[in-house]
C-alpha cells in the first residue's frame, strides 16, 4: 500500500512538472524576439552588432547591385541623410538570391555602392535572404514564431523590414515601394 500511495506521489509530482514546463515552453515561444540577438559581419568584414542599434527605428533592406530596383540606393542615403540625426538607420544586406543580380564580392559592392550612389549607411556582407542556406537575421524576419508579426516572403531585391525602436518587426514593405514613400516617411516620423 505504501509503495502504491509513493507511487501516486511521485506520478502527481512529475505531472505537475512537466505541465509547468509546457507553459513555460508556451509562453517562451509565443513572445516576440528582437533585432539586437543578431551579430552580423560587415561588408568590410568588421563584427556588427544590432544591439548598438537599440532606440534607434531600423530598415533592414536587401539589395542587389543589377537591379532594376538598384536606382532605390540613391533615394535609400537620401532617406538616410533625412532621418540618421533622429534616431533612424538602414542597414542593407547584399543578396544574390534573385537572378544572379548581385554577383560582386563585398570589396566590389562596396565600392559600387560607394561611387554610384555615395552610400553611407551601414552596409553587411553578402548573405542569402531565402532557401535553406537563409541568414539567421532573415529567418527572424520571415517566421512569425521568432518576429511575433507575421510571415513573409522576400519577393525580390529592396524589400525593406521596418523595425520598431524596440528591435521589434513593425512593418514589411514590398519591392517595388520607393524608399520616399509616404507610407514609409510617415513611418520614421511616428513616434
């Protein structure tokens, strides 16, 4: 009788465990991530950390060199000029995930970036925004369980990720809106 009644004890015991780590798994699971997990390599192939961005708005942007979204570089640095003194960064990721569009090595990026259209906002090394081989940093862009918005698809070259100042996901915009679009300043202006 008594090893029965033991068992029982022991039986309520592990039930009650493992139902408290359920909802913890649960709960861990259903909060949204942020951007500032990521460390990321530079197009200069320095370490770039997204928590120096904290409190800052963010566009994350992956771009393309043969694009021909590519024009949206020089109205991306105007928009960066605008808005970098108020608390708003772009980062572009070079990917060539789309018709071959991006076939240049980081040191020819840059330097496309650099004399074609001036570019200064942070810039990071050539990754893959899609497929089996897709960046940490796109996955916690694209799957709703890591950014607690929504699920998404890179269309294309110049799709931008707005991140709100607390390094979460608050908006997706497609391709084909140009970089000064109302939508998007009224965006960065909203506090």
């Amino acid at each position: 009788m008594k090893n029965i009644i033991l068992l029982i004890s022991i039986c309520t015991i592990a039930i009650a465990c493992n139902s408290q780590s359920d909802n913890n798994n649960k709960q861990t699971m259903n909060e949204k991530q942020n951007i500032y997990q990521f460390k990321v390599e530079d197009i200069n192939g320095n370490s770039f950390d997204f928590n120096t961005l904290a409190g800052k708005k963010i566009m994350v942007v992956n771009t393309a060199s043969k694009c021909g979204f590519t024009p949206q570089y020089a109205d991306l640095q105007k928009l960066y000029d605008k808005y970098k003194d108020s608390g708003f960064v772009i980062v572009g990721f070079p990917a060539n995930n789309f018709l071959w569009q991006e076939p240049g090595s980081n040191q020819e990026i840059a330097n496309f970036c650099s004399k074609n259209y001036g570019v200064t906002f942070p810039m990071m090394a050539k990754i893959s925004v899609k497929g089996s081989d897709k960046s940490p940093v796109y996955k916690f862009l694209t799957e709703k369980s890591k950014n607690g918005l929504d699920d998404s698809k890179v269309k294309w070259n110049f799709q931008k990720y707005l991140i709100d100042r607390q390094g979460h996901l608050s908006k997706i915009v497609p391709p084909k809106t140009v970089p000064m679009d109302k939508e998007i300043i009224d965006w960065i202006e909203k506090e």
